[in-house]
C-alpha cells in the first residue's frame, strides 16, 4: 500500500501536532545548555563563578576559573573522547565518551517523534504514540543515570598528586549544593534540559489524547463549557453537553 502523507488538517490535532513541536523542540534544545552550576570560593570573594555545559562536549561560562580551582583537588573535566571540546582535557581526566554522543540521542528521539506524527493511520499513530513515549523515558532515563555516575566517578578518582590532600571523594548532585574543600557549588538545570523536559510533556499529552481527534481548540471549548463560559466569554448556560472529539471509529461503538 502506498504510504500518503495525512492532510494538514489532520496535525492539527493534538496526537499529531504535539509530537511534531516536541521534536523542535528536542533539537532547538541543543543550542542552550544542559546544566548551570554556581560556585562560591573564598579565591574570588567578590564574585560567584558560572558553568554552563551542553548536551555536547562544551563548557561556557568561568570554566578557565574553575579548572585553576579544580586543579588544587585533583578534579577534572571530563574527557569525551571522540570530540574535541573547547578545553584541554587533563591527562588524569576521566574517559566520557558518550558525551559526544549526545546530540545523536536528541536528534534521534526528534526524529521518531517527526516519524510518529505522520503515520498513515490512527491504528499506527496510536502504536507509535505508545513507543515514542516510552522509548523517549527510557532514553533520557539512562542518560541522566550515566551522567550521575560519571560525576561520581569523576569525584572518587581524584589526582593523588594534587596539591590539596586528603579530600575525601564526593559526587557533585544534578541539583543541589554541595561543598568540597572551601569551594560552594550549586548546581542547577539548564534551559536545554527544561526544554527537553517540557517536550517530554508534550509527547505525555499526546499519548493521553492517542484515542481522540481533539485539537487544541477542542480542548478549550470544552474547559471553558465546563467552568460555565461560553464562546463568547459570557457564562454558558449548558456546560459540559459537548464532549472532546473522538476518532470516528470510536464515536460509532
């Protein structure tokens, strides 16, 4: 059977439309960084130091700064292996090499939520809602507990030749404060990963409409009817008589 792509009208409901801004908005993620941290040292008592790094092997912000810092700990940037980043790994830096990696997972999950959407028929848009979310979950699921464990080990592998002895090995939280020495750092998301997140919800609220042909008109007017307004912003005066649209198929059961 040849495949023919839906009509317009067809994306601009909700099952249809959301994959397709979420996978915009999986790759627009790229272009912001992932991570914020804030760090506080009694070597610049007048200013806090910022990171920022990316879902690619790149660091902006003070990242000269906080090596000099890091250096008297024997705590170093990650190593990516396969992609040159805009600093020096360390000889004695841990070995990441999923980080280069890391666009090819936005990208590929940008792509299977493009491919969801124009699936030919309600059957496959439904399936493929199902693997997409599940598929996106898992996937950013293994990579938030791989960078969690690369920061573990990046904090239990310091440079014993460090000039600073005796720190005790720590991991820095994705979120959160933590001290080592007397350096105060605060960790934080990045727009990147807010975006990530929020297209994550995306996809969850398209599996949620994956047996109605609603749109996001639909889904006002109903709102509206059932908090008692009507079209034209007075108080309606039968609210809730109009359901959210249902596929054909099912509207006929």
């Amino acid at each position: 059977m040849d495949y023919e792509i839906p009509e317009k009208s067809a994306f601009l409901e909700l099952r249809r439309g959301l994959p397709l801004l979420a996978a915009a908005l999986f790759v627009a993620a790229l272009l912001f960084p992932m991570w914020r941290i804030a760090v506080d040292a009694v070597q610049y008592p007048s200013t806090t130091l910022r990171l920022e790094l990316y879902a690619y092997p790149r660091i902006a912000g003070d990242y000269g700064e906080m090596a000099s810092l890091n250096k008297y700990i024997g705590f170093y940037y990650p190593d990516p292996v396969y992609w040159q980043p805009n600093y020096e790994p360390h000889p004695r830096a841990i070995d990441v090499p999923e980080w280069s990696l890391g666009p090819l997972a936005f990208i590929a999950v940008s792509a299977c939520a493009a491919f969801v959407a124009l699936a030919p028929d309600t059957k496959r848009l439904k399936r493929g809602l199902i693997a997409q979310l599940v598929g996106t979950v898992v996937v950013f699921g293994v990579m938030l507990a791989d960078i969690q464990y690369r920061l573990y080990q990046a904090g239990h592998t310091l440079d014993p030749d460090a000039p600073v002895m005796g720190v005790d090995g720590f991991t820095p939280p994705l979120w959160g404060t933590y001290e080592v020495a007397n350096i105060t750092s605060y960790s934080r998301f990045g727009i990147g990963a807010y975006m990530s997140m929020l297209a994550v919800g995306l996809l969850v609220v398209a599996f949620y409409f994956r047996d109605s042909d609603a749109t996001a008109r639909d889904v006002a007017r109903a709102w509206l009817s059932r908090v008692g307004v009507g079209d034209d912003g007075e108080p309606d005066s039968s609210p809730g008589d109009e359901p959210v649209g249902t596929d054909d198929a099912e509207a006929g059961r």
